[in-house]
C-alpha cells in the first residue's frame, strides 16, 4: 500500500521518479523482512534487533529525502500556527515514526538506548536544510514567527 501511495503522488502527481523509487524500497525491505520472518524464524529471531535497526534507519532517511526534495512543500502549510508547524515538523523528520514503532516493537531496552538516539541525530543534522526549505518557499517569510513561537515553546518546556 506504501509502494501504492508513494508511487501515486511521488511519481505521479510530482514527477520525482527517483524520488519515488528510493522511497519504494522500503516497501521492498518490509517484504523482505516479513518474508524471512515466515520462512526462516529463527534467522529472522537472531536478527531482529538489526533488522528493525535498519528499517527504521529506511524510515528516517525517506522521511528526511521526501521532505527536503518532494515536490510538495507541507511545512509551510501551517497556517501561522506553532503547534501545526510542529506536527508537519514531527511527520517530516520520521524521529516521531522510530520512537513509536520502537514502542510495539518490543526491542529489548539496551537495543532502544542506542538506536533511538541515533535516529534522532539524523533528523536533527537536517533541520537547518528543513529550516531553508521552508523558509525558501513562497510565502515562507510567514514562518519565522511560528518558527519562533516553536523554539521559544520548546526551550521553556525544557
């Protein structure tokens, strides 16, 4: 169903064809999981940590690639809202995504203290080319004061 939706609108609606075949692949790695997970269990039990590790490695780098490079800027459809800017933000960098899907996946803690972080990092090393794209769009000189809500928010919350 992802392959479905990348391709739609990536391909599409966008015409990204690289785009779309690198967000594609993802869909080609799950399967690939969910195949060895049926197949051969316990290869897929031995590895676990290090396959969900990498998928989500996928996720982040996808997330980040769509964002920075599709054809759709959604950060700056926030409206002047801080928190709205924050969702787009938190759907755009895939942190959000790894965190949850760490949750259910019930990864042993050790493995979490580790690869969490390290997701993290990714997203954040890409937030100042975030921060240009949308300032870079139309109309994203209307951004700055959300921005800024949203830092001075997040610095208080701190």
């Amino acid at each position: 169903m992802w392959a479905l939706l990348v391709l739609g609108k990536t391909l599409l609606q966008e015409r990204l064809p690289g785009l779309a075949l690198r967000a594609c692949t993802f869909s080609l790695a799950t399967l690939a999981a969910a195949r060895l997970a049926l197949r051969q269990p316990s290869i897929y039990a031995a590895k676990r940590e290090r396959i969900y590790g990498g998928l989500m490695l996928h996720v982040v780098m996808t997330s980040l690639d769509g964002a920075l490079h599709g054809g759709t800027n959604f950060l700056v459809q926030h409206k002047g809202s801080p928190l709205l800017l924050l969702a787009f933000l938190c759907i755009h960098n895939a942190a959000l995504w790894a965190a949850i899907g760490a949750l259910y996946a019930r990864l042993p803690l050790r493995f979490n203290a580790v690869l969490l972080p390290l997701l993290a990092t990714i997203p954040a090393a890409a937030s100042p080319a975030l921060c240009r794209r949308m300032l870079d769009a139309p109309g994203g000189a209307a951004s700055v004061k959300p921005l800024s809500s949203l830092y001075s928010g997040l610095v208080l919350a701190q």
